[in-house]
C-alpha cells in the first residue's frame, strides 16, 4: 500500500547561484537544483531514492514532519 510521507527540506542559495536542499529528517539527503523548481523536484527525487534504500534494507523510515524549523536574529557584535 501507498503512503504519502511529507518532510520539510531547506533550500539554500549559493554564492555561485542555484540551491543546495536539505532534509533534516533523513540524514545525508542532499541535493542540488540550478533553480527553485529544479531543487524542488531533485529534493523529490532524493527522497524517494532515499526512502526507497532504506525500505530494501528494512531499515525504519523516519517520519519527516518531527522537524521544526524556524529562524532566529543574531545582531553580530
């Protein structure tokens, strides 16, 4: 039986242009996209690439929305 599985990911800009994608939830996932869209969708791909390993080992998949993920001002002194 299908399930549908959601997990946040972090887009970060690089210097160089593009975006790096993380997921928190499933340690290791990384990818990246020379723009928003294609991140998004190479962040999709990761995942189930990812999810689909860790069920051939019978490995548990982690629930992605266990994460929180919030921003903080630092004034730098």
């Amino acid at each position: 039986m299908k399930q549908t599985l959601h997990y946040n990911i972090i887009l970060r800009a690089e210097p160089e242009g593009g975006f790096t994608v993380l997921v928190p939830a499933l340690p290791g996932c990384v990818t990246y996209g020379k723009n928003l869209d294609e991140a998004r969708r190479m962040a999709k791909e990761a995942i189930e690439l990812y999810i689909e390993d860790l069920r051939a080992h019978k490995d548990k998949i982690p629930n992605g929305c266990d994460y929180l993920i919030s921003s903080l001002e630092v004034v730098s002194v």
